[in-house]
C-alpha cells in the first residue's frame, strides 16, 4: 500500500485538477490495515497511519 501511495505522489499531476484516492481497508481509529498477499502475515505488522498516508499528497512530497 505504501508503495503505491509513493508511486502515485511522485508522478506528475499538473494537467489535473484533483487526484482521488480510495483505501478500502478495516482498522482501528487513525490506523489502517493492509496485507500484501503474504499468507499468515498479521494486518497489524502492515500498520498505516491515516496521518502518515496524508503525507504522501501534502506540497512538500507531492509535485503538485
């Protein structure tokens, strides 16, 4: 999840007027979970906080 959020945030957005992003995912307050296809692998050791994904898109990571 993480590298897709990166992915996305580094590429050009310019010539848009908004970018939408949608996570489906369960959770605890401020804290998503996500598991990349490893069988076993606990959601919580895949923690995201919701704060830290705003990061990815604010005017400082973001080229736009």
């Amino acid at each position: 999840m993480k590298r897709i959020l990166k992915d996305a945030a580094q590429k050009n957005h310019r010539n848009y007027s908004c970018l939408i992003v949608s996570v489906v995912s369960h959770g605890d307050k401020g804290t998503l979970y996500g598991v990349d296809s490893e069988e076993g692998s606990k959601a919580e050791n895949n923690a995201l906080l919701v704060e830290d994904l705003t990061t990815y898109f604010d005017g400082m990571s973001a080229w736009t």
